[in-house]
C-alpha cells in the first residue's frame, strides 16, 4: 500500500474542514430562524439546490438532505423553551442529539449551559456547526461518531456522554429506522439518570405514548420543507411512572 497512487482531488472531495466549511459559505446566508430570532445561523432558504450541490461535491446521490442548512420545526420549539427557561439548561453540560446545525446546542449556550456537545453525523456538521457557533459567540463541540451504536450499557462509562447533564434533541422522528433507534438510545439515557428533551412538531414517528408536554409554540418554518409555514411544535420530556 505504501506506494499507492493519492486519490486524485475529485475523487476525494470535501476531506478538509476548511472546504466543508467554505461550502457551507457559499450556498447559505448567515440568517436568524423566524422563530428564535437570538440565534444567527448559516441556514439556506430553499433545499433543491443545496442538496444538489452536496451530492455533486461529495460525487455520491441518494444521501440525506442538507439537514444542517435548515432550522427545523422541532429544533426551533426546543430552542425557544431554552431561551425562555434559562433555569432549565443554566450551568448545565448539555448533549444535543441530531444537532444538524446547532441551534439547539447553540440555544442552550445562549442560556447560560455550562458546555454543549452537539452530535451529528453528517459530514458537514462539523463545518456548519463551527460557524454556527462562531456566528453567536459560543463555544460547541462536535462528533459525527455515531452514539446510537452504544446501548445504555456503554452509556455511563462512554468518555463522550461523562458528566452530561441534560440531552436535547430537536426533530428526530421522521423517518422509522432511525428515529426508532433514536428513542430507544433517549429513554434509556434517561431511564438511566441523563434527563432528556425533545421538541417536535408531529412527525410520523414520535412515540404517541410516554411523552409528557412541557410546552408548544406556533413555529415559523420554510415551506420549501414544510407542508405549511406555520407548525406546531412542542417540547416534551419523556413520563416518569409512579
Ligand atoms: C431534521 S434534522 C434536525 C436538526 C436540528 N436538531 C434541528 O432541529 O434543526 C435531524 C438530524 O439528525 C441527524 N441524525 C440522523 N441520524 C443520526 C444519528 N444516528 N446520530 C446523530 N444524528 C443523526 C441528521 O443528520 C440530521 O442532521
């Protein structure tokens, strides 16, 4: 292997943060999602193009949306309760699970959390959410490594989740395999003594049983995504019996 041919450029795009990042730049504008207006973040406004740009980049089709150009329904709710209730997240070590670009994270930041781990595995969330948090004075950090991979075994001694304090995950369940992986990772952190945080606006799969709703917002959303501009969003923790 030792006198193997480098990988010509356009078959190994995107490999450094400083191009992701320069991407990021180039198809997103630096904007304040409707709903959490605190927040300033690079965000797109409509998803053909970006998308269609990411798989051109990455000369790979069929991946995922640009989840991380947009502030979703379920991100936003979330990031307005922690705005409007420092008291929940203040002094906090928070884990924002499906991070996309950091608003939640960022959020919890801007509402005095003490340090804030977002997590993500898109290759360009590391780029967005270093903007992201630069765009708004706060300190973010970031793994792409895939935490749902762990089960609740692994999750008290995991060196990422130590001394996490609260999990928040904003808009994690559309889509089935995934999001009921999702769940499954939450309720047994918080079974486990790490108390979770979820906003959503209704998707197909958030469990329709087991939540308790701590609050709802009309959200302003993009309708290129949306099938309305206005959701409604909430945030829930997961119930407690007895
Ligand atoms: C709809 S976006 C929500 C982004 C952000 N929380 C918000 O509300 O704006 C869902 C995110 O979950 C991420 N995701 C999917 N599977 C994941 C996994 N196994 N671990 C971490 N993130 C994951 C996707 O890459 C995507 O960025």
């Amino acid at each position: 292997m030792d006198d193997a041919e480098p990988l010509p450029q356009e078959l190994a795009p995107m490999t450094d943060l400083a191009s992701r990042r320069a991407f990021v730049q180039r198809y997103t504008a630096l904007q304040r999602p409707p709903s959490v207006g605190e927040v300033q973040l690079w965000l797109a406004d409509e998803v053909t193009r970006i998308w269609e740009m990411t798989e051109q980049e990455m000369q790979q089709v069929g991946l995922d949306p640009p989840f991380w150009a947009f502030a979703w329904a379920g991100g936003q709710a979330l990031a307005r309760y922690l705005l409007d209730h420092p008291d929940a997240v203040a002094g906090r070590s928070v884990l924002d699970l499906g991070a996309g670009s950091g608003l939640v994270a960022v959020a919890a930041r801007l509402a005095g959390a003490r340090s804030a781990l977002a997590v993500d595995i898109d290759p360009f969330c590391d780029a967005a959410i270093e903007l992201n948090a630069e765009a708004n004075g706060v300190e973010v950090a970031h793994t792409d490594r895939d935490l749902l991979a762990d089960d609740v075994g692994v999750l008290r001694v995991d060196a990422d989740l130590v001394g996490v304090d609260l999990i928040l995950a904003g808009d994690v369940s559309y889509e089935f395999g995934m999001s009921g992986r999702m769940h499954r990772w939450l309720r047994a952190a918080d079974a486990a003594g790490v108390p979770v945080m979820l906003g959503d606006p209704g998707r197909r799969y958030l469990p329709s049983d087991g939540l308790e709703q701590v609050a709802a917002y009309d959200i302003v959303t993009t309708p290129d995504l949306e099938e309305s501009d206005l959701r409604r969003a909430a945030v829930y923790r997961y119930a407690r019996s007895g």
